[in-house]
C-alpha cells in the first residue's frame, strides 16, 4: 500500500544518514547567522520533523493566527509582531477589537519542540525571533469569554494535518 505521499515518506526513512547529514549542514548554516536564516530554520524544523511549525512559523514582524477558543468557539485572532502581540476579534469595518496583551511562556516551561525553536533562535542571536517563540507558546485571554489558553497547543490542534 503506497503513502498518501506517494511513497516519499518510505523513501525518506530509507535515508536516515543523508536527512542526519542534511541536520548538520542546515545547523552549521543557521550557525553562520545567513541572510536567509528565517527560510534555513523553517527548513531545519522540517528535517526535525516539525512540518506543522515549518509551514506556519514567520519571522514575527506581522504574524497573525486564528484559533477558535477552545471555551466559547469564538475566532480569535493573535497577533505577534509589529503591530503588538495580543490576542482580539476582528471586525471587517473596527480592525481587531477588546485587544487582550499575551501572556508569553518562559523559556523553561516551553514544550520540547518550543524549547529547541527558542534555543536555536537564541544560540544564533535571533532575538526578534526567539521573543516571538515564547508569544507563540504563550498564553491567550479570549476577549468573548476571559478564557486562558495554550496559544501553540490550540493552534495545533486545529490546524494541523491529519497524518
């Protein structure tokens, strides 16, 4: 029986040693801090088999995520960059309304997959980046409801491919 992918996945996990060997330059790149950093550590997350924060992670100069509260079901928008870093409803005609501040995580209390997205920005001087992180594991207040919840986790779970 072949893979929804068409056998790719039978052929990657027939190379162990090229995706390791793929890991350490992709590492010893991100390390030389390149001017495609972003794109190298999106890829880097894709080899370390984090496809879902590869394809969504940005360079948090104007990210926006919706996630439906998992209390009420309202849409709610985050916002990690420029603009602030908050959690809100969007209206079409007023923007994004009853803004509530984020509650970011601490380095140490990030998820196993967080911590090494925050570690690595760090290691490799990416502050902008690794300050985003801890927002996007952080904790959101649905304005509709004044619920908290886990800003990655919830994401996750709504948007991630069955696999």
């Amino acid at each position: 029986m072949r893979s929804p992918s068409g056998g790719c996945d039978d052929l990657l996990a027939a190379c162990p040693d090229a995706i390791a060997e793929l890991r350490k330059l992709l590492d010893r790149h991100l390390r030389s801090r390149p001017t495609d950093y972003l794109a190298t550590y999106l890829d880097l997350l894709a080899v370390n088999e984090q496809y879902h924060w590869s394809a969504v992670v940005g360079d948090f100069s104007d990210d926006f995520y919706v996630i439906a509260c998992p209390h009420c079901a309202a849409e709610v928008t985050i916002a990690i960059g420029g603009y602030g870093r908050y959690s809100a409803i969007r209206d079409r005609q007023l923007g994004d309304v009853d803004r509530r501040d984020l509650r970011p995580a601490s380095p140490e209390d990030l998820s196993v997959a967080g911590r090494w997205m925050h570690a690595t920005a760090v290691r490799d001087g990416q502050d902008h980046l690794a300050e985003g992180i801890v927002h996007l594991f952080g904790q959101a207040e649905c304005p509709c409801c004044a619920s908290v919840f886990n800003i990655a986790d919830e994401y996750t779970s709504s948007n991630r491919p069955v696999m």
